[in-house]
C-alpha cells in the first residue's frame, strides 16, 4: 500500500512538470516548488498507511493539509501577493517570469493533488482512482504550457510508465499480467500508429482563450490619425539612446484593420513580464536602449523588429504583432532595454516563397480606378510571388515621388487618400503604405501597416522625434513570416524647394529586398491537361492506412464467426448439424473454465455441465443410432446449444466474452469424417484454450 501512495503522489508530481514551459527560467526553483509538497504528501500517506484511522482521519486530514501549504509557503515565499498568482498566469504574457506568486500557485495545486491522490491510493479496489488528480494536474498544465513550447522527448514515456505501475500497485497479484500486458500493447500500438503516420495537429488550444483580460492600453488615439502631427512637430516626441549596432527602423505599433477613413490596431495586449515568447523566425539580433525624453506622449514602446526581451515588466503585449503598450494607469518608463530579431531574408529565400493568404475578404469595396491599377500593375504575372514583386516595383518606379514638403498635399490614410495617390503618383509614406497594404488584401495576400521611426545615428548614439516617423508594410509568407516591406518611392519631390526635387533622392533602409518579376512566363495548362508524369504515392499515406487494416483485422472474426455458425446451424444433413452444435457448445463451455475441449467424450462434458445432457443423448444417438436424424433433432440440437450458449455468456465477464468473440483460431479447418464411426467425432486440431 505504501508503494501505491508513494507512485500517486510521484505521478502527481511529474504531472506538475507540465507546467515547466509556462516559465521562461528558474526551472531549480519550480522544481522544488513542485517535488517537496508533492513529497510531504507522500509522507503523510505512508503515515496514514502505518497508523491508520489517526492519520487518515478528519484530524489527521486537516494536519496533512497544513502541511503540504507551509511547505509551498517555505519553498516560495509568495509574500502578500500570494492570492494574485493564478490570475497573472491567465492574463499574462507566456512563458512568464518565475516570480514567487505564480510558482505558489503552481505549487499549491500539485501539493493538494498529491494529497488528493494519496488519498485516493488508500482506499482498496480502486486501481483507477489515484490517477484523476494526476490527470488533472497534466490537463491544466497543458492548458497554459502546450500553447508556448512542447514538453521532453522523455516526459510522455516517464509518465505513462508512472501511471501503469500506479495501476499495477493497486489491482490484485492474479491480475497483473494481464493488465500490464493489456495497457502496455494498447500505448505501444497506438504510439506506433500515431508515429508512423506522421499525424499532424493544429495549433494547441490555451486555457488563457477562455479569458477575455486584455490590457488597456494608455493611449486610445489611433496613431495614425497623429501622422502629420508628430511630422510636424505639434506632438512633441523625443526618444535618444544606444544600441548593439546601428538599425535603420523601430516599430511602434501595427495596424491590421482597415476601415474607408483608414487602418486602425485591434491588439490582444496581456501583461508582459521581462521574457517575451521566442520569435518563430531566425534573425539579426539588436538592443537598445532607450530614454524616453517626453513621456507624455509615447503610449507604444518603440523596438526593433520582433521584440525578445524587455526590461521593463508590466507593460502589455501582443503576441500576433509584437507590440508593447503603456498599460491605462501606468506612468511611460523613462529608460528602458528591449532586445529584438530582426529578420535576415534575401531575395532568394522570397522568390522561393509565397504570400500567405489573407483570413477573409476585403470588408470595404474598392473603386474602380483602384481596381484597375491593381490590374495594370500585375498584368502578365502567373505566380503569387512574381504578382507581388510587380506590385512593390509599381510603387518603387520611378513614376511615384515621395513627397517631404512640410505641408503634403494628402493626409490621412483613408480610402479617399489611396485614390488620390494613384491619381497624382505622390505622397508620404503614410499613403503608399495604406495602398500597398489595401491592394496586397484585395489580392488575397496578408498584409497590415506598420508606424515607427527612421532613427538618426550620430557616434554610436540615436535620436528620434517627429521628422523620423516612417510607415511601412508587412506581408505574411507561407514560410517566412511576416516579411517588411518599403512600398514607398525613394525620389523626393517638395512644394518647398520645386528647383531640387529632381536632384534628391530619400535614403532607402535595409528592408527584405524583392525579386523582379518574371516577365515572360509560360502559360498555366488548362483544366482539361493531363500531367504525363503521375505524382509520387506518399509513404505517409500509405502507413495511414496501417491501423486501419490492423483493425479490421482484429474485428473480422466476429462477423465471420457469426456466419460460420448461421452456415452449420442451416446447411448440411442433420446428423452433421448436431454435430456442428455439439462442437459449437463445446467452444463455449471452454469459456466457462470447463476443462473440456474436442477429444472430451459427451460423459465427460455432462460430468462437467449437467445441463448438456439433452444435447449429448442426442449426440450419441447420432453417433450410434442406426436410425436416422430428421430436421426436427437437429433444431433440437441446436435450441439446447443455443440456450447452453447463453447460461455459459452470462456467467463470465465482458472481457473473456470479448476474447472469446474476437478469437479466430474456431475459424480454422477442422476435419470431420465422412462417416460418424465411434471415437470418430473427436477434432483433430485441439481449440485455444481461454
């Protein structure tokens, strides 16, 4: 019995390491938050397994329960925050820090279920039972952790191990081998399965959706509506600051919806600790930091590209866009450190990639003339990619000009204002990005505004403030991600000096170069052409099929068994349909225990079972009779065999039942003589044994 609490309460534990990718270090301090109180519930158990009722009691209950809260209270020190940690795990940013609040609570759930459990390992005939707190300790910890990082190669295998000798330890010597070899093959075939296959699943659901807690961000002016405004210096704005190397570009905020007065951020802010999620595509490395000059004005933390790190905790964060915004409440940090991934694409790495599809159509119906410039500017492209790179080359020709006139003629990103670019080929980088974006989504690509800063780097130092304000593109791809793009031209032209804008041109940042166009492709085989060359089968294919037809397989003497036994009860002369009876009532008085098989003579099975006799008389009788049977002896037969059938099904349980239906060694030839001579109804092939 202690073996038994001791596996529960072990089990319990090693189901707490599930939480292990919710924390984005400190994996010492989890570990012992979640091995000593799981381990005093231990002890406690083998406590009440050696005194009993004493321990196992109301009292000694209660005691055991104090126990295991001062030892998550001595591991942790949760300080006054201690009720506030289940909360920060379902509204924060994951993986979060290890702060002591949020390692309580993990700490306290796995301490009582490993109570629970030990428990439940008390209570004899329950071999089951000690697993549900495991279970549901592993359910929740897949919850908040299975959304941020898998868990170890060696976690499932562990944990399977520990559940199947925590059932061991609880059923009866007698049955053990058969319920170790029944789990056992049960897991091995369907991990084999599932591996061969290769099955994929989709993306893992978190117990943080069931929760609308988005942080309110401190500003609610859509910043785009400030474009001019902080151009032009009516919004102050200063940010100065160093960094790991120099970077042409930092993001502020990104805007996904687009409206007819323009694009608008609809983020899913959570409470961000000092760790953000890792980003999923590889890249440069950059840090910086910064000094927030005039906070009164920054609502969104400026970063460079994907941020990673930031050393300011509290602030909100997307995880879809990556931005961080002051939280309602909370004063704008004065300095900060935020460490980012820049992505390193080539033009190759793009042109062997294809623009991800966008959720849904356009909400807003786009004009004519803005149709047919989409139209116009993709016209002779086939592939997606090759339709982008004309897209982006429309924009970069020559054609357009980047205005950098104090007062531009547009302002605004609105429908109106996309209208007008096309019509006039110029204006600011607020402009081209909404149309580009506007017209990547009306091809059905992914696309969203990006509003930051073109820094001013002097000696290692940088400066921001209006003048540097700069929109940009993002453009989802399949494998790469979300990839920058620059749609705005780099010829400048200003109302305020006319005599030099032919001269001046815009310096370009480092953004993901794009491929020209094919020009001349081949075009697309129609629907009725035939591909000469067939597609290769898929080895995965294939293996899928594997289970399949194991099950069948596994199956297939139920319905076969039952036609055997419609055949012999029907067809043949009626000395041979009694003996098909007798045979048959033999094959299922085997499965009561009887040590009875086919060589048994019909004294020896009567010996056995008393009720068989009717059906044994008329066996003799057909053996050593010289007078022959007539139909009515053999349904005779077989109402006896039938009724016999069912007193010996009755009696077993639905397990050897389900062997005995499943088993196809009845199914194999068995030679009976042409003439019943005595000695002679005896089979040749002994049956199983059950």
């Amino acid at each position: 019995m202690m073996v038994r609490v001791v596996l529960a309460a072990a089990l319990v534990a090693l189901a707490g390491w599930s939480f292990q990718p919710v924390f984005a270090d400190g994996h010492v301090f989890l570990l012992l938050a979640i091995a000593i109180p799981a381990a005093v519930a231990a002890v406690w158990g083998c406590a009440a397994v050696a005194f009993g009722p004493r321990v196992s009691g109301v009292a000694g209950t209660v005691a055991g329960f104090g126990a295991v809260l001062g030892a998550v209270a001595a591991v942790t020190r949760p300080g006054a925050d201690v009720l506030t940690g289940f909360s920060r795990l379902v509204t924060g940013v994951l993986p979060a820090d290890p702060d002591a609040p949020q390692v309580a609570a993990v700490s306290v759930l796995i301490g009582l279920a490993a109570l629970v459990a030990a428990r439940c390992a008390l209570r004899p005939g329950t071999p089951l039972l000690p697993l549900l707190p495991a279970v549901v300790c592993l359910v929740v910890g897949l919850g908040f952790g299975a959304a941020v990082a898998p868990l170890p190669r060696w976690y499932v295998p562990a944990f399977v191990l520990c559940a199947v000798a925590t059932i061991l330890a609880g059923v009866p010597r007698r049955a053990v081998s058969a319920i170790a070899v029944a789990v056992i093959g049960t897991i091995v075939a369907g991990g084999a399965g599932f591996a061969a296959t290769g099955w994929s699943t989709g993306p893992a659901a978190s117990l943080q959706d069931l929760a609308d807690v988005q942080v309110r961000p401190r500003q609610h002016v859509n910043p785009m509506d400030q474009y001019l405004a902080l151009r032009d210096g009516k919004v102050p704005l200063t940010i100065t600051g160093t960094g790991s190397h120099e970077v042409d570009r930092v993001t502020m905020v990104t805007l996904t919806e687009f409206a007819r007065d323009g694009w608008s951020a609809a983020p899913d802010y959570r409470r961000a600790g000092t760790k953000l999620p890792a980003p999923v595509v590889p890249g440069a490395v950059a840090s910086l930091d910064l000094r927030v000059e005039t906070p009164d004005t920054v609502g969104w933390l400026p970063r460079p590209g994907r941020p990673a790190t930031i050393s300011v905790p509290g602030m909100g964060f997307d995880a879809a866009t990556g931005d961080l915004a002051v939280p309602a409440g909370t004063a704008t940090p004065s300095t900060y450190r935020v460490t980012g991934v820049e992505p390193s694409i080539d033009a190759g790495q793009l042109r062997g990639d294809t623009p991800a599809p966008a959720d849904g159509p356009l909400a807003v119906p786009l004009p004519s003339e803005v149709l047919e410039f989409a139209d116009r500017a993709i016209a002779g492209q086939r592939s997606e990619v090759d339709k982008f790179a004309a897209l982006q080359g429309v924009f970069v020709d020559s054609l357009f000009r980047y205005d950098a006139s104090k007062k531009p003629k547009l302002a605004g990103d609105g429908l109106y204002q996309v209208k007008e670019l096309l019509k006039s080929y110029r204006g600011t980088s607020e402009q081209y990005a909404s149309a580009f974006a506007l017209l990547c989504r009306h091809l059905g690509w992914d696309a969203r505004v990006v509003l930051g800063f073109e820094p001013k780097w002097t000696g290692g130092r940088f400066h921001i403030d209006g003048s540097t304000v700069f929109a940009w593109v993002e453009v989802r791809f399949l494998r790469l991600g979300w990839v920058p793009v620059d749609p705005s031209p780099t010829h400048l032209v200003s109302a305020d000096d006319p005599a030099s804008q032919q001269e001046q041109e815009r310096p370009k940042g480092s953004f993901v170069p794009v491929p020209a166009p094919v020009q001349q492709v081949p075009p697309e085989p129609g629907s009725h052409a035939v591909d000469a060359t067939p597609p290769p089968s898929s080895p995965a294919g294939m293996l899928l099929l594997l289970p399949v037809v194991a099950l069948l397989v596994m199956l297939a003497p139920f319905p076969l068994r039952a036609l055997r036994r419609r055949h012999d009860r029907t067809k043949g002369s009626p000395r041979r349909r009694v003996a098909r009876a007798w045979r048959h009532t033999v094959d299922v008085l085997r499965l009561t225990g009887c040590a009875v098989d086919h060589t048994s003579t019909t004294g020896q099975v009567v010996a056995c079972v008393a009720a068989a006799q009717p059906l044994a008389d008329l066996v003799d009788r057909a053996l050593y009779a010289p007078e022959a049977l007539g139909d009515d002896d053999a349904a005779f037969a077989w109402t006896c065999a039938d009724s016999l059938r069912a007193t010996a099904l009755a009696g077993v349980s639905w397990w050897r039942r389900a062997r005995f239906a499943l088993d196809p060694r009845p199914l194999l030839p068995v030679r009976l003589p042409e003439d019943y001579r005595p000695g002679q109804l005896a089979v040749v092939v002994r049956a199983p044994r059950y």
